[in-house]
C-alpha cells in the first residue's frame, strides 16, 4: 500500500450549464455547509450535469498512467482534481507526495511580468524556494529555449514558448508526480522529442506520471497502463495496447457513415469486408488476405466509371489508396446492381483499427458519382507494440 502514490476512489464532478445558477448553487452550498448541513452534492439540480461519475483507479509510484477518450468525457476534469483545482461531489482522492502540473497553456503565469519573474512564481507555487530556482534557473531557460525572450513579458510568448517554460519550470520543480495535459503537442517537434526523453528520464527516478492526450502513439510509448474514460460515465482500465484498442473501436463503431455524397447516376449501396474465404470478417492478423466488396446501383448505363477505397487510420491519416484507373482497370459499361471487390492478398498494415472509405466517379476524375465516408472498418490483430502503420518485408545482415 505504501507504493501507491495516487488513489482515486468512486469520484464523480458535476458542472453547471448556467453560470448564474453556478454562482447561486455555490453559495447555497457554502450556507448548508456553515451550519452543518450537507450540500447534497451526489444530487443533480437543474442545469446540472456529471462530467466524471464514479471513477476509480490507483497510480503505484513509478508508474505512468495515460488517460484518453473522447472531448468532454473528462479527462482534464480528473487531472484538475488531481491537482487539488477542483474537489469532487462524490467520492475520495489521496495524493501522497509533491505534484508537478502543467494542465493549461500559461496556467500561473502573470502576463506582465517577464519570463525570468514568472520562473519564480511558478516555482514557489510548485513547492520551490527561491535558493532551489537560483540553482535551477539556468537549467530551466535552457531547457525551455526560451533564451533571449527570457526578460520579455510573457503576453508577447507564443503558445510553443509558454508550453517549453511551464514544462520546464514543472520537471525541475522535483516532483513526486507530474501531471501533463495535451498541450505537450504544442510544442515543435523537437522539443516534444525532448520532452519525451525527459520524461523517460524522471521515470526512471521513480517519478510517477499522468498524462492526458489524443496522441494515441504517445500514449503507446511512455504508459504501461491507460484510463479510458467515455461520455457514458464507463471507464475501462487496463494495459495500454489493449485499451487504445478499445478505444479505437468505440471511435470506429461511432464514425460510421451511411449517407452517399454524389450526383448520384451509380450509388454505393454497401461496403463489406470478408477473409479469404469471402466470409464477412472485422479481424485480421498482418499479412493474411482482406477483401474489400463494395455494392453498387447504376440508375442507367454509366461508361467506365472509377471504384476507389481508402483506408484511413483512426487520427484521420490516409494510409492507402487504391483505384481502378490507376491500375488501368476498364470497369465496363455498367447497369442495375453489381459487386466490385479489391483483393488484398497480403494486407501490411500493422496492428491497430482501419476505416474505410468508398468512391465512384467520372473517370475525368472531376465529380463523384458516389461517396461514403468511414462506411466500415476493420481491425488487425497484434498484442504488442507496434511502430509504424505497415509491415516492410526485411532482413538484417549483421558484419
């Protein structure tokens, strides 16, 4: 028990819509509390509504906890009652030890005083005393590159250079937990490399780390463990690759897309994926064959039109593309309703959840006949980490 750093037990934060009516529920809170009645926080009055609801969880010093999902399914919720900004409604949360936050762009940085002036408000707020900034101070302006810019008010820094100050004053301020939130992507990208490496580096003085992000590779890379939390109040748990790949198929079963875009002559009317055996199929492992079959209705005769799929990853990047005119494939003169299917004898992609996407057009290529966007999808099988989206056939020869 002595090892868990952060315990987090059947929380729940509520927020209001009205600020008005935010104001007055606090101050009738704060009457109710004075003469010794409880505020019945666990209960929803009107225009309330829960942004995190009975979430638990333990960080083990050393470790590092990734949190995703969606926009609004609370996770900067969860890392400001962490830091103490917010208390819960319900339930309990023990932190033991020093924590280092960097939860906002410029969050405690006074926009008329200097960078130098700033360090040492931030420090002193992170637990530093002044003869510690002292001998710190030339590590943080190094680290940060804020360099030249050190004197000048920080209203006039960009959004990279507060990211690069507050996170440098946050590692140097030898924290027993850092918590970082998702503006770590503000930053270039070679100092979001660096950073990476910092963090490893305070891992493996024992320092216990929660990170927020979309960047599900980051995650991937630094968290053994990750929180999943949902708009539905669920949370899952668990090792890293397997909960990002819940995660993905949630985005997945969420993102599909019916509605055809198009002048309409040929429409598709579905997109299936099958196995080598044409059985209709959403697990796959690396290299085995994926056949993609789109169904289509031509209202009358359409000349050479163009079948195209792309498959995207689930941050939205286009990893594949295929079209028939590309591979000078004449589709004839089409009519009614058909099948067309792409055979894809040995898929290459790497472990990890693919959307599809279907098109037929003009073979000038100028307007679609039909579009659907993220129609299906499919997943590849792996359980272990992965770099990269595809598979490159290869061998090492080692002299």
């Amino acid at each position: 028990m002595n090892n868990i750093v952060v315990s987090v037990e059947n929380v729940s934060k509520k927020y209001c819509k009205s600020l008005k009516r935010s104001m007055l529920y606090g101050m009738a809170d704060i009457v109710r509390n004075s003469i010794g009645k409880s505020s019945n926080s666990f209960k929803l009055r009107k225009k309330e509504f829960w942004a995190l609801k009975d979430v638990s969880f333990e960080l083990k010093k050393g470790e590092t906890l990734g949190i995703i999902g969606p926009n609004g399914a609370g996770k900067s919720t969860m890392l400001k009652m962490l830091n103490g900004i917010f208390w819960p409604d319900k339930g309990r949360i023990v932190v033991r030890g020093k924590v280092g936050a960097l939860i906002e762009v410029g969050a405690g940085f006074h926009p008329m005083l200097s960078g130098r002036e700033n360090i040492y408000i931030n420090g002193a707020i992170l637990g530093m005393n002044r003869s510690e900034i002292n001998r710190k101070f030339d590590q943080i302006v190094e680290f940060s590159e804020v360099g030249d810019f050190i004197d000048t008010p920080v209203k006039y820094y960009s959004s990279g250079m507060f990211v690069r100050l507050g996170f440098s004053i946050a590692v140097h301020s030898n924290p027993d937990i850092l918590l970082v939130d998702e503006i770590l992507s503000v930053g270039d990208l070679n100092f979001q490399a660096k950073s990476k490496k910092k963090i490893v580096d305070l891992l493996d003085r024992g320092i216990s780390i929660v990170l927020v992000s979309h960047n599900l590779n980051l995650i991937s890379t630094i968290c053994k463990q990750t929180l999943y939390l949902s708009k539905t109040y669920d949370y899952f748990k668990g090792d890293t690759i397997d909960i990002i790949d819940k995660y993905r198929e949630s985005i997945l079963e969420k993102s599909k897309n019916t509605e055809s875009f198009g002048t309409g002559e040929i429409v598709i009317k579905d997109v299936t994926v099958l196995d080598r055996n044409n059985v209709k199929s959403k697990e796959f492992k690396t290299d085995e064959t994926v056949i993609v079959e789109i169904k289509y209705k031509a209202m009358s005769e359409i000349r050479n039109p163009v079948f195209a799929i792309a498959i995207f990853n689930l941050d939205g990047t286009q990893i594949a593309g295929i079209r028939t005119d590309m591979d000078n494939i004449y589709t004839g003169i089409l009519n009614g309703e058909g099948v067309v299917r792409i055979i894809l004898d040995r898929i290459s992609l790497l472990p990890g959840v693919y959307s599809i996407s279907a098109n037929i057009f003009e073979k000038n290529g100028l307007s679609f006949y039909s579009r659907v966007i993220n129609i299906t999808g499919f997943k590849i099988l792996g359980g272990k980490k992965v770099y990269g989206y595809i598979s490159l056939p290869h061998k090492w020869i080692i002299e």
